[in-house]
C-alpha cells in the first residue's frame, strides 16, 4: 500500500486500483482529501496493474460532504473540479463505493465516477439548500440526469437523505452490496465491469427530458414551504437549465448561481445557524468529564396537551414515562390523545402499528405522586402557577430517589423560587419545551443558580436523546425567548394603539419571514386566554373585541373576521374600534410605514437580547438566535435577531432606537451593551 498523502492511501488488488480515504470525523473535502483524491487517481491512471478503480473511505462514513469551515475563505491545493474531472475523463472505470452517508460534495464526487455501489444502510443526498446553497460541483446538472427533473426537485429543494435502496431504484447506485463486505463487494463489481467490457459511462453525457410544467406544478405546489428562501428557486433553475441547455452551459448557469447564494446575505445566515446550533451545546464550565446521570425512566406530571407532547417526546427515544394526573378523566383523555397523535402518524405512513403499540406500552398513566418515586428524571407541567408549582415540587422533594432530576416546564417563572420549595435546589431545572412539544425544537434548559452541573450536562445530552435543540439559559422572566417576544408584543400593541391597524402589522412581520403576525397568532391562540369576564373593563383593545364574543378564530372574529374556512379578511368592527380608543386617549391616530413598523417591533427585541447577554442569561450572542430560530419561528434565512442586528448594523440601529426614545419615551433606551458594541465598530458575534 502506498500513501498518496495523510489522508490518501493507493493499493492494487489483482487488477483493481482501491484508492482510500482517510480523513476523520467525516472525510469532508478539505484541501488535503481533495489533494489525495487528486493524486490518488492520477497514480492509479498510471499504474499499467490497474485496470479499473475504487475509491472507498474508512471510518463511519463516505465523503459527507463539503469543509464547511473553509467556505469564504481562499481555496488551496486540488478543487473539487480538477478531482471530478480526473475522474470522469479516466480510462479506466471509476467505482464509487458508499456506506454512511454521500452528501452534497460527496455524492457529487460519486456523480462523477461512472458507476456506484453501496451498501443499503448508506443515504445520499445534496442537501445544500439548507445552507441556502445549491450543489457548486455539477451535482444540479449529473441528479437530473441520472433520476430525472422531477426527482431531482423533491431531492434538491428539500436536502433530503436518500436510503440506498431508493437510490438504487432510481438508478442513482448501480449494485447494492452486502452489508459489511463493502470493500470486497466494490472490488467483485469492478472485476466485473472489466470482464465483462462495461461502458465508461459519463452522466455529464445523458439527457434528460421533462415538460415545462413539470416546473410551475412543483413551484405552486411548494410555494408556501419556499416563501422567502433564494435557494429552492435557484436550485429550481439549475435543473431546468439541466433539461433545456446542454451540460456546460447549464454549468454555466449553475456556478453563476451559486455565486449569487454564496456571496449573499442567506446563505451567510444559513450557515450561521448551522454552526450556531452546534456552540449551543458547549458550555463553558460543564466540561465533558463532568458526570451524566442515566435516565431510565421518566415522569411526566400533567396529561394535557404539554404534558402529552413531552411524553411523546421520551416514548418515541424508547424511555419509559409515568404520566400522573388528578383526575381520571383527566388521566383517560390525554392518554387517548397520545394514542390518537401516533395513530395520525401511522395513517401517514410514518410509523407501523406495531410502533404505535411499542410507545404506548413504555406509558403508564397514574392518579398518584408516589408512583413516580423510582423515576430518574420527572418533569412538572402543570397550570403557571407559582403556588401550585411550588406545591408539587415541595412533594416531590419528599416521593422522588435521591439523584433525581426535578424539572419544571415553566415558561416564565423563577426556578430558583420554584427550587426553594425543595431541600435539593442542586436537583432542580427548567426544561421549558414549546408547543406542540412533541414537534417544537427548542428545549430551553434553565439553569437555576444552585443547579448542578451533573443536571445541566444530563439535560443537555438528553435534549439530543429525544431529538431537540438544548439551549441553556438563565433565570430571569421569560427566559431568553419570552422575554424577547414580550418586547415585539409591547409594540405591535403599542402601534395599534396609535391607530395602525393590526392586518398592516402583522403583514409587515409575515413579509419579514415569520410565519404570521402577533394578531393573527392572537386569533389563532384565543383572545380570551388569560382574559376574565367578570374582571374585565374595557381598558383595552382586547377587553373589548372579547367583551363582544370576538374571541378569535373559534367564534369566527376577533381581530380580523373569518369565513366558514377560517379565512382572515380585515374587521370594519375592529377599525373602528381602534379609532374609538385612539379618540379617547386624544391619539392623533396615525398609519405606520412599513419600516416603522419593522424596526419598532424588531429592533427592541436585539437591545433586550442585548440586556441577556449583559445580565449573563445567555451564554453567547448565538445562542439567543437559536432559541429564536427553533422555538419561535423567525426565518432561517435571517439567522436569528442578534444576527440581523449585526447584519443591518449595530450602528443604525442604535441610531433608530435614540430616535424613537425621544418619541416613544424609555422603552427603546438602548442597552449599555449595545451603546458599547457600536462605538467600537463591533458586532454581536465579535464577542466571546
């Protein structure tokens, strides 16, 4: 065996060249993997022994992909062309051979070789698009014509990992092997192309043929998922260019397209959010020699729809759950609902019944605290309520083992009051998960001031375990994400107020990318939550619209009016309401312009993220986003609100904040933090 380079290692088995990757944890196309596959192939072109070649990887996986910590920065050594190139216009057949995954430049490197093996555990895919991104090596103009326009759609625009079964079916892998032998089964496969005299094929070389309204079906059908996003519609061109120009004008197209999405502000926020996921769960003093204690078993008190979805959450990573409840009526109806929500799963496919049948036997239902005496972590999720809150945990202190996790679901109140209930404030957390919480990312881990570090890297591990994204934050109100949103909600009310009208506000958001506007939400979620009738006086826009039974979609008005399909059309009713309150609080009502409306809503939220990082609640600039990103639908292409202040710059909107305290008053006071990062010139991200 001879190495090419540190990475790269070339051996000939009786008439097969095996050129070897090496390059841990991923063997993702670094300068030197390029370098090696570069040299690698030329070596074995030249060796008279070698009739045909197969590149292969160790480790875990084939190529997974492009060196994303090289993205902007100047390219060194071989590029991935000259290496795609080498292959492709080699003399001898060149075998792709697959396990793990072949993602973006990986499977675009296996596009190049004139045939593909792998076993069927492997999964393939060009998932560039997440990066707001589109395959930059030719992998736009090979999919199409390999799997087809329509295909190649579903594949780009949604990054997804195709089974190797499916790809062999669809002709993107040629032979499946046996699980295993790998090596042994690429070798046999180009033995046999040799013996038997198989044609070098190049997919550069076939043509593929779709009608154009292959093209407008597949952009209305997905014009909702794309709202907002450059790179579905660029990867959308690239393949009709695939269809209608030949290979290297449709590269053409592809490159200058992916210029456009790489040196653009999405992808930039894209691939921020990648990384800032990742950051999220390093904490600075809980290292990784700090103990993780086993879950093994969890309690869940509480069967309502909070209660249920972090049950689900548990059930579907395999750990058992005990779900305590009051009442058994209680009790039978949120037991029914989980079965129901895994029966919907199952009716589409996603899960068998016998799946079904699985997580349900880890569930016990329980009308009794003390059964949740052996559980290893139990998690409170009942009514917000700081009294009956700390009433359960002073219980529990008494029911549950020594060691146990105690976690509130609490999205708003003090765990460190919540802890005060116990005599082991060390065992407990906030692990605050979102509605519906069997769907929702975010898992905000809080971390009390006497919380353990054993508890926090557990949480941390577990939100993994069941599929999250663990961001650990500190105890103040609202945590990180609540505490934000309350500032958007204090100025869309605010803005209303002064006689802007609550469809112009939440139209202004929904355009900025969220998926609806806070009075829309209103409507969505009732009006009457947390409204009391009896104690209700008018005082505000709300209090009326619920005063008039206009409570929301389910009594078909309230900020807006609806349709029997819940369709929202601008209210008369609630104009006029506004231009009362306007009148009687001597409001000179006036129309806010869309930019107004934009900054006066958002930018608050960054001085207040601002005031988090200064108070210490969260741990970096990052983490902030991720929270916004995964729990309260701000638009990844965006990169979450500290990263759009960066972005806009934290000059200007320091300047619009002084700008509107001197109209609105001390509400927009911008952070001392802020004041601090815009003098020197420095961003959010700068910090460390």
């Amino acid at each position: 065996m001879a190495a090419i380079n540190s990475v790269t290692d070339l051996v000939v088995e009786d008439g097969v060249a095996v050129v070897t990757l090496n390059s841990p944890p991923v063997n993702a196309l670094s300068a030197a993997v390029r370098d090696g596959l570069y040299e690698g192939f030329k070596a074995a072109i030249a060796d008279d022994a070698a009739k045909s070649i197969v590149l292969i990887c160790d480790g875990r996986t084939f190529i997974a992909g492009a060196d994303i910590s090289e993205f902007g920065g100047a390219s060194k050594g071989a590029s991935l062309f000259d290496v795609q190139t080498m292959m492709e216009d080699s003399p001898k057949a060149v075998i792709a051979a697959i396990h793990g995954t072949a993602l973006g430049g990986g499977l675009e490197v296996a596009l190049t070789a004139h045939y593909r093996v792998a076993v069927p555990s492997a999964k393939v895919g060009l998932p560039e698009v997440n990066l707001g991104l589109l395959p930059g090596a030719g992998g736009t103009q090979r999919l199409p014509r390999i799997v087809g326009a329509e295909k190649a759609l579903e594949m780009m625009t949604s990054g997804s990992h195709v089974p190797a079964k499916a790809a062999n079916a669809m002709g993107l892998v040629d032979e499946l092997v046996e699980e295993g032998k790998l090596r042994e089964g690429a070798i046999a496969f180009a033995r046999k192309v040799v013996a038997e005299n198989w044609p070098l094929k190049k997919v550069r070389d076939r043509e593929v043929k779709a009608d154009p309204q292959v093209f407008a079906d597949f952009r209305k059908a997905n014009a909702r998922k794309f709202r907002g996003f450059k790179a579905p519609e660029s990867n959308i061109q690239c393949i009709e260019a695939a269809v209608n120009l030949p290979f290297e004008e449709g590269l053409a197209v592809e490159r200058k397209l992916f210029i456009e999405l790489m040196t653009g502000p999405q992808s930039a926020a894209q691939r921020y959010v990648f990384f800032a996921e990742r950051a999220a769960n390093k904490i600075p003093d809980v290292g990784d020699d700090v103990e993780v204690l086993p879950i093994k078993s969890v309690g869940v008190i509480g069967a309502g729809t909070m209660g249920g979805g972090i049950s689900m959450n548990f059930l579907n990573a395999g750990i058992p759950v005990k779900i305590v409840e009051m009442k058994q009526e209680a009790l039978d109806r949120g037991l029914g609902v989980i079965r129901k929500n895994y029966e919907n799963t199952a009716k589409k496919g996603r899960l068998t019944q016998d799946d079904v049948e699985k997580r349900m036997g880890l569930l016990t239902g329980s009308l009794s605290l003390e059964d949740l005496a052996d559980c290893d972590l139990i998690i409170e999720a009942v009514f917000e309520n700081m009294d009956i809150k700390k009433d359960v945990f002073g219980k529990l202190d008494k029911i549950a083992k020594p060691g146990a996790i105690l976690a509130s679901n609490t999205s708003f109140l003090d765990i460190d009051e919540i802890a005060s209930a116990t005599t082991r404030p060390e065992s407990v957390i906030g692990l605050h998960f979102f509605s519906p919480a069997n769907v929702m990312r975010l898992l905000e881990i809080v971390r009390g001031d006497k919380t353990s570090k054993p508890v926090i890297a557990t949480s941390m591990k577990l939100a993994k375990t069941i599929g999250k994204v663990g961001v650990l934050v500190g105890v103040c109100p609202g945590f990180v994400g609540n505490r934000m949103l309350a500032k958007r909600q204090q100025q869309a009310q605010a803005l209303v107020a002064e006689g802007t009208m609550p469809w112009d506000v939440d139209r202004v958001l929904y355009d900025f990318g969220f998926p609806m506007g806070p009075f829309a939400m209103s409507d969505l979620a009732g009006l009457d939550i947390g409204w009391s009738k009896e104690t209700s006086k008018g005082e505000t826009i709300r209090d009326v619209l619920c005063e008039m039974d206009r409570r929301g979609q389910k009594t078909g008005a309230g900020y807006y009016d609806y349709d029997e399909n819940r369709t929202a059309k601008p209210s008369p009713v609630t104009e006029k309401i506004i231009a009362d309150f306007a009148a009687k609080s001597g409001v000179n009502a006036r129309q806010a312009d869309d930019q107004e409306i934009l900054e006066r809503t958002v930018f608050p939220m960054i001085n207040e993220g601002a005031k988090i990082l200064e108070e210490g609640k969260a741990i970096r600039a990052s983490d902030i986003d991720t929270v916004w990103i995964t729990g309260y639908g701000w638009p990844v292409y965006r990169g979450g609100p500290m990263h759009y202040g960066d972005s806009v710059g934290l000059d200007k909107v320091l300047a619009k904040l002084k700008e509107y305290q001197n109209q609105h008053g001390d509400f927009f006071k911008p952070s001392a933090l802020l004041e601090k990062l815009a003098a020197e010139g420095k961003t959010f991200a700068s910090l460390k």
